[in-house]
C-alpha cells in the first residue's frame, strides 16, 4: 500500500512512514526533531549562559536609571573589555599600559549609564552589570561596566546582587527622571 497520489516529497514524509507506510499521517517524526532542537537550545543556553537587558526593570537595575550621569571622585582603570577598577594596583598598572583599549580614567569625567545587564552563568551564578559611556576626556564615548564601582542593594538569588553607584567613587551629577528631562543635582 503506497502513499496518496500528488503528495509533495515533504507531504509524503509527514503523511507516510516511508515507503509502504500504514497510509496514516504521522507527526511523530516532527515532534521528535522538535523536542531534541529544543532540548539541545536550552542546554547551549545553560552552558554559556543567559544574558539579558534589564534596564526597563526597577526591581533589577537597582540604583542605575537609563540616562543618569556620575562623575569619578577617583582615578579608575579601565581594562580591555570595559570594566573599570578602582583597585590602587589596576590603576598603577594601566597607568603604565600604552593601548587604545586600557588605561587610567581620571577623576572628575563624567559617565552616562546607557543600559542595566543580567546575566546568568550555569558556574559563576548570576551577575548585574550596570553600564555607562564616558562623556569626557580622552576616553569619550567608550563604553564601561560599572560593576566594580558599585556596593550591593540586596542580594537578588545565588550570589546575584542589586546593585547602586558606591558613593565612594562615583557621585551623582544628573538625575533623568521619568517623562522630563535631565535635572542637575547631587544625589
């Protein structure tokens, strides 16, 4: 017994179970590579890990507001991927790190926040990471992660941490609130 007369070759698939099928339309094959594409996306996405933009999200971006600007009180170095330290040893480092993507930022430069991050890491935990663009100096227009300026709000899951600007190093300049425009205050 063949399969229906006029079937394309993917009808045929779908409708018969091969050659000399039972003529009954099977979907089992389709469920079947559907279920392991989604099982074997979701481990990939286990394995490196989950990122996603939070900005919008009050409960998550913390004391971070899309639009915010901080000026540095301290010298801060800058690495290849963007964060900045305030460790003594980084900044003494980069000071003497001759690149285009590392260095010192010093105090006073002005940092506008531009996006909030979480990501998930199935080994590292789950992280926040807050981020800016530097509106001065020589290292205008550069993006930098805020992380390790920032002291923790609360503790959100599994090591993942709230975070707001550390007053140590960072001190509010301008405050976007919502729906206006930005307000120069210390806050």
């Amino acid at each position: 017994m063949g399969c229906p007369p006029g079937l394309s070759p993917r009808e045929v698939g779908v409708y018969c179970a091969g050659e000399g099928g039972n003529g009954m339309r099977s979907n089992y094959g389709l469920v079947h590579i559907a279920i392991q594409i989604t099982a074997l996306t979701v481990t990939v996405l286990m394995i490196i890990g989950c990122t996603m933009d939070v900005t919008e999200d009050p409960k998550l971006c913390g004391g971070y507001t899309k639009g915010d600007s901080y000026l540095l009180l301290h010298d801060v170095a800058i690495t290849e991927d963007g964060a900045l330290s305030a460790i003594q040893t980084d900044v003494d480092h980069y000071r003497s790190v001759s690149s285009a993507k590392a260095g010192v930022i010093i105090s006073g430069t002005t940092l506008k926040i531009t996006h909030v991050l979480y990501r998930h890491h199935p080994e590292n935990g789950d992280s926040i990471y807050p981020w800016a663009v530097v509106q001065s100096g020589c290292w205008q227009g550069r993006e930098v992660n805020l992380r390790w300026l920032s002291r923790d709000i609360r503790e959100l899951r599994r090591g993942a941490f709230i975070l707001e600007p550390d007053p140590n190093y960072l001190k509010g300049v301008t405050r976007k609130e919502e729906g206006t425009s930005p307000v120069t205050s210390n806050f």
